[in-house]
C-alpha cells in the first residue's frame, strides 16, 4: 500500500484537499480516504507569527503504477497547478502540501525523495492517520492523539443563513448583521462546502420583499464577510445576483423560481458560477426543460435541485427523495434541500427548528444515493455524523 498525506493551511482549505484528491485520481487508485484533521503548524522557532495558521491534514492509501519519482514529479505538477509557491520557505503556510508516507515497503533514500518519509516520527498526527486507514504503527502513544477539530471533505454541506425576520426554520436569528456574520465564519472555518445567504423568507404563506429590500438586508453582511468564503446567493431577482457579482465572492445562485434574464444567465455563465435550478411542482419534464435551456445560454456548472417542499405533497416529497436515481439522468450535480422541512411531520411532531435529527437520518439516506450538496441549518450536527461514519467505514 502506499499512502499519501496532504495538507492545507491557505485559502479555503476545504476546497484546496479536494481539488487535490480530484487531480490525484488521475494516477492513484485510493482505496482509502481519511477523514479530515486540523493541527497546529508545525513551525521551527523564530518562525514568523503570522505563519502560524492551523492545517487540515488528510491521509490516502492507494496504489500507483508510477514509481516513486513519477509519483513525486506528478505531485510537484499538482502543487504548483493548485497554487502553491514552490519558492516558498518550507516551513511557511501553502495552499496544498502533497508527501509521499510510504510506497509499499520500499526504502529510498536520494536527493528529493526519501521512503519511507523522515518526518513519520516527528508528525503524531500521521501516525494517527495510518492507524485509522489500517497502518500499525506499534506506537502506544498514537491512542492519546487528539486534533484540533474533526471533519469529512465528503458530503459537501451547503450551510443556510437566513437574513431574514421570518424564517420557518430559525426565527429571525441570523437577521442581525453581526449574528450572521458570526455564523457565516464559523461554518466557513467548521467544514461547509459553501455558505448560502438567503434574504426572502418562503415558507408558507409568505409576503415576498422587493429586491431592493433583499440588498438592503444583504449588504451589510456581504459587506465585512472574509473574501475567502465561499457564498451562495438564494435569490430570484436580476438586480440582487448582479449587486452580489459586482461586488462579492459569489459562487453558486440559487433561483428556485427559473426567474433570472438570459443577460444574467450569460454573465453567471461567463464567470464560471454555478446555478441551482429547483423543480417546482411534480412534472420532472420541466426540471428536464430548465436544465437544456440553462446549456442553451451558456452555463457549465448546473446544479438541480427537486424542490422538496415546494408544490408537492408530503406523500409526493417522500417519494422524490426515495427515487433519486431519476434526477441524476439529467446528468447534474444534485443538490437536496430537505432541512427542516414540514414534510418531516410524517414522522415526527416537532417544530421546524427541532427537526435536525429527522433532516441528518434523511442527509444519511440521500447521501448514499450520490447526491452531491446537502442544504441543511444545522452543519455540526452533520460534520460530526459523517466524520463518525467515514471513520467507522475504513
């Protein structure tokens, strides 16, 4: 087995180790991947303070049929291609940090390159990280390794802030400013793929605000959010997707009701934005129909999303989330926004905002049928029970 170990402490950390799994794939066949860990960096003294950044760290175990130069010259290409300095100092934080651990039980000893890697012994969370992907390292003291923080790169959560007065699901909380500032940093640092601003209440019986009222109850928090988070935008106005693109890191557009003008389609398209496009009512024809004319007008990155709890029974909510299988047809990354919803009175009696348990049993099912984003309130709940089971599942 060989295992590789990657690490991150610039950027969005998230993002850089998946960006390197997905380059990675190209030549290793992982037959295991580690949950993800935050540590502390590893500085030499005197080291800047400002160096002093935690990492995430991630392990993988696999096999190659490039030797062990090979595999190092392909990760020096992965580096320098996810940004990293390759001048650096190598003690200073980088974007992507890619070793080689052990190649089968080769001892290699050269220039650029020695196996197994010198800095086992000095790195606790290595040897923690082979024990978990099935690696004995004899090591007593591997039992008393405690990181940081916990998480998984996989399900990617979409993580719901609601900057409105009268959501379903939360109650006004996050519709001060400073609240949901607070909120959209600590999901950002705490494993959300993406962090969803939405400043339109629509739940049921709602009284749609203009959009001159969603800017004015998003500007002050897209205003002071860290330029490193990753956002999404809820919103079904021209006027609010080309305030947030004019001025903001916007990601992903979430129109849940196919309402933005093929000007702003074009211009999502021309920035590499991803679109949601949702699936209002039971007829998938028209889900089928949105997704082509979103590739008519130019859009690589689409996203769909069948519409839990919009136009559809509690029956027919059931059956959708039963039958996954029909929307990955279309060929899209599928987004499943079940959190909360009043659907879950099928199974429970709680309110909206008690409802996290039922949503993490469904995240669970979905997620083995392949979905590819999770739109939930509550991400610790769900950062916890994936990292549980992916460590169980090694």
């Amino acid at each position: 087995m060989i295992y590789l170990a990657l690490g991150s402490n610039l950027g969005n950390r998230f993002e850089n180790l998946r960006r390197a799994v997905a380059e990675l794939k190209h030549v290793f066949r992982m037959e295991k991947i580690s949950h993800v860990i935050e540590t502390e960096a590893l500085l030499l003294p005197g080291s800047p303070e400002s160096w002093n950044i935690p990492y995430l760290n991630m392990m993988l175990a696999g096999d190659t049929d490039l030797s062990p130069h090979e595999l190092l010259k392909f990760i020096k290409r992965t580096e320098e291609k996810l940004g990293r300095d390759m001048t650096a100092s190598r003690w200073s934080p980088r974007i992507i940090d890619i070793d080689i651990v052990m190649y089968h039980d080769q001892h290699l000893v050269s220039d650029d390159l020695t196996i197994p890697h010198t800095q086992i012994e000095n790195r606790d969370f290595w040897k923690y990280l082979l024990e978990i992907l099935g690696y004995s390292t004899n090591d007593p003291t591997v039992n008393d390794y405690n990181a940081m923080n916990y998480f998984v790169l996989d399900p990617k959560i979409i993580k719901i802030t609601n900057v409105t007065p009268d959501s379903f699901s939360d109650g006004g909380k996050f519709f001060d400013p400073a609240a949901a500032l607070n909120e959209i940093e600590s999901a950002y640092r705490n494993g959300a793929a993406y962090v969803e601003l939405g400043a339109q209440s629509t739940r049921p019986g709602y009284v749609e605000v203009s959009a001159e009222e969603e800017i004015h109850r998003l500007e002050p928090v897209l205003a002071n959010v860290s330029k490193e988070v990753p956002l999404a935008i809820d919103t079904y106005f021209d006027e609010v997707v080309n305030f947030c693109l004019d001025r903001f890191n916007i990601k992903i557009v979430n129109d849940i009701k196919f309402n933005l003008s093929d000007k702003t389609l074009k211009r999502l398209a021309d920035n590499d934005v991803k679109i949601v496009t949702m699936l209002t009512g039971t007829n998938f024809d028209c889900l089928k129909n949105q997704v082509n004319y979103l590739k008519k007008c130019g859009l690589k990155y689409i996203i769909v999303d069948p519409g839990i709890g919009f136009g559809k029974t509690k029956f027919e909510n059931l059956t959708i989330l039963k039958n996954i299988e029909k929307v990955k047809s279309l060929e899209c990354e599928i987004l499943i926004g079940h959190s909360r919803k009043s659907f879950f009175s099928l199974i429970s009696n709680q309110e909206a905002m008690n409802r996290d348990i039922e949503t993490l049993a469904v995240s669970d099912v979905i997620h083995s049928f392949n979905a590819d984003y999770l739109r939930v309130h509550n991400l610790e709940y769900h950062v916890k029970f994936f990292t549980a089971k992916a460590i169980m599942q090694l």
